[in-house]
C-alpha cells in the first residue's frame, strides 16, 4: 500500500507556481488542494483555471484550514521566514521557496520552531533533487577530476521589465544575489562544503538593489569558488568544478531541461558525455519533501544545509559592504 498522498496549499500566487502546480497535480505523493491569495478574487480565478478545489482570500485563512497539512510558500523573498514562522505556528510542514533568508539567526529560529512541533521545513532548491546534479557531486568526490582546486558557477539574464521587477525592489529583498546568484552558492556549496572565508563585489542599479554580484570562496586546502550574477548580462547558466587531473561540467545545472554532464581530462582530447536521466526536479523536490513528512526518510535539505546557505550569504553581503574579505567565522562573534 503506497503512502498516504499529502494534503497542500498554496501560499501565493506567485508565476514560479506554474512550475510546480503541474507536478504536484499528477504525484500520487501530493493532494493539492488549495491556493491562498490576498484578493479573494484573484485566489477563486486562481483555483479554478489551475483545477484546485478550495481558495481563500487571505494566507491566514489559509493556515486555519485543519484538512491543510503542509504549504508551498512562493511569497517575496522578504515574506518567507515571517509565513514559514506562522505556517509552522498553525501546524503545518513547510516547502518554503529558496532564499529561504539570508540571516543564519533566522534560519536557526525556524529549524527550532519546527523541531519543537514535530513538523518538516525545507528550503525549496529544486536544482539539488535532480538526477545529474546528484551524479555531477558524485564524480567529483570520487575523483573523476582528481583534487577539487576550483568550482566555477553562473546564473545570469537579461532583464526585460526592472522598472516594475520585484527582484529590483529592496524593501522585497530584491538583487541578483538572492534571486539566483543562491544557486551559484548552493552549487560551490555542494562540490567544496562550507568557505572559511569569501569576498564579494555588487553593483548597484535600479532602487539600490544588487544587478550584478561576483564573489570569491576561499577553503581550507587551497580550492577556490567563483560566481558571477546579473540581471543585466544575457541569460547564461553555468557549473563548473576543475581538478587536479580534468574539469566537470554541468550543463544546464540549475534547471536541468537540457542538461548532461561533461568530463575533459586533456584540452586535445576533447570532452566526454556522461549521459544522465532527465527528471521533472519540482517534481522530486516535492515528492522528497511528502516522503519526509510521512517519515519515510529524511529530507534531501534540511537544517545544515539552509544555515550554510545563509551563512554564506550574510558574509558575502557584509564583505561588499565593507569591501573587504570576509571571514566565516566573524560571524559567530557578532552572534
């Protein structure tokens, strides 16, 4: 007998959830059933042109529902630890969308909350469930590149609309940094663990948010991290990890619709496909997260990896502030 198909809702009804209502419709591990809007009308026009049977007219509404087990929350970036709190406050098991914060204290406050209650949080990096990512870390710890020196990532386009963007709004917590240089992070993260110490540049444009971020992670042993972001440069995705004996690349990394792995171990060799499956990774994401909550197995992302995240995140702001390099452990004096 298969598991009992997780109840949820919607929190928001934001243009990312066009990627991950349709996967949630067709697993047999989720009963999506509901979508909460702050304008009544536009959640009830919501629920019936994506087929889910109840709409509420505010988020609160929402979390009082007792049938409601868990919520997606796809709110702004400066929404998601305030509703991923209520949410676990009301009961229920939160999929909270990435950047789940930048402020580590934040995150430690949520992993409490929720280890208190008995209930699963995740931070919503899609790209991690995937196929070819999990086979991509795979090949550089067994050392298919030899000794990791360097991870190169990239996330960048070329915005259409930034004067009405969210992402350029910095009371929303906007910028290229925390809308998709966090992939760049996470993919350093995943190949090199955590920096001992990073360095960061911004550069500013529309209200003051970030439209282009690089930085460097420094490791102990020697390897190096590198990331670029923009809103201002065409759309390019890119992960990259160099060794002592080749270099892997990650095509596509961050979505995986036209993905593979590279592997090029001499320049006049050429490179080597590595085939790997193609999967639906929203699909994954949520599959993992309804398999944790029925406590079949532990979630892919949990408490470690969304404070590493933001660990990383809080230094590489500071140090573009300053202008300096940043120290990890600078942090943990200022706590």
């Amino acid at each position: 007998m298969g598991l009992e198909p997780v109840r949820l809702g919607v929190v928001s009804t934001a243009g990312i959830n066009r990627l991950v209502i349709p996967p949630a419709k067709i697993s047999p591990l989720i009963n999506l059933v509901a979508v909460a809007s702050r304008d009544a009308s536009r959640a009830s026009e919501y629920a019936r042109e994506w087929g889910i049977e109840r709409s509420f007219g505010s988020y609160d509404a929402l979390l009082a529902d007792p049938e409601i087990e868990a919520v997606y929350i796809s709110l702004p970036n400066h929404e998601h630890v305030p509703w991923t709190l209520r949410a676990l406050e009301a009961g229920k098991h939160v999929l909270c969308e990435k950047p789940l914060s930048r402020r580590p204290a934040e995150v430690e406050t949520v992993w409490d909350l929720a280890g208190s209650r008995g209930l699963q949080v995740a931070e919503a990096f899609m790209w991690r469930y995937l196929p070819q990512t999990r086979r991509f870390a795979e090949l550089v710890a067994g050392g298919a590149i030899g000794e990791l020196q360097f991870v190169r990532s990239l996330f960048s386009f070329a915005m259409s609309d930034p004067a009405t963007n969210v992402r350029m709004k910095p009371e929303l917590e906007g910028g290229s940094l925390l809308d998709i240089g966090t992939y760049c992070i996470s993919g350093i993260r995943l190949l090199a663990g955590e920096p001992v110490a990073v360095y960061g540049e911004q550069v500013p444009g529309g209200e003051g948010v970030d439209v282009r971020f690089g930085g460097l992670l420094r490791y102990e042993g020697g390897a190096r991290g590198l990331f670029y972001s923009s809103f201002e440069t065409p759309g390019r995705k890119e992960l990259e990890a160099i060794g002592s004996e080749g270099v892997l690349r990650l095509l596509d990394p961050w979505h995986g619709w036209h993905g593979g792995i590279e592997l090029q171990r001499d320049e006049e060799d050429g490179s080597e496909s590595i085939e790997v499956e193609s999967a639906d990774a929203y699909l994954l994401e949520l599959e993992d997260f309804a398999r944790a909550i029925r406590g079949e197995k532990q979630p892919l992302l949990g408490r470690a990896d969304a404070l590493g995240q933001a660990r990383a995140l809080a230094a590489l702001y500071l140090s573009a502030e300053e202008e300096r390099p940043v120290e990890l452990a600078e942090l943990d004096r200022e706590i």
